[in-house]
C-alpha cells in the first residue's frame, strides 16, 4: 500500500475514532503534497466543520467540489453539515 493511501487511512481512523483534531492535522498534511485531492478536501472540510471553523469548512468543500463534478454523496454530506449548522 502506497504511503498516501497508509496516511490518508490512519486519518480516516482517527476521525471515525472522534480523534477531530489529529485527523484535520492529518488531512492537512496530505494536502500540501495533493492539493488537487477532492476527496481529502472535503474530509477536511468536515473535521474544520466539526471544530467549529464554519469558514474554512465551506472553503474546502467549495475547493472540493471545484476540483471534481459534484459527487452526489459528498454533496448531500455537505447540505447535511450546512443543515445542523
């Protein structure tokens, strides 16, 4: 297994774990080296969401989606976000 799916798995865990900041950390990392990763964008999206950081939460979701057409299930993830808010 290629060391960004490894990292990118580890980051899934914690977050599934309630781990919200170390994973956001982790997606951050992933990131700087796959800016262009929609779906790394949008998990980002989530955990700045789940910390409280509206902004940047819509920030990289609207990245996300600016990258890849719109997937129907990261687009209903998001309006569900945008709902409890």
């Amino acid at each position: 297994m290629e060391e960004q799916a490894v990292s990118h798995l580890h980051a899934a865990i914690l977050h599934q774990g309630g781990k919200i900041a170390e994973a956001a950390a982790m997606y951050e990392a992933l990131l700087e080296r796959h800016p262009q990763d929609a779906e790394l964008l949008a998990l980002f999206g989530m955990t700045q969401f789940q910390l409280g950081r509206e902004e940047e939460a819509q920030n990289a979701w609207r990245r996300s989606l600016a990258v890849q057409a719109p997937v129907p299930v990261r687009l209903r993830t998001i309006a569900n976000m945008m709902a409890a808010a």
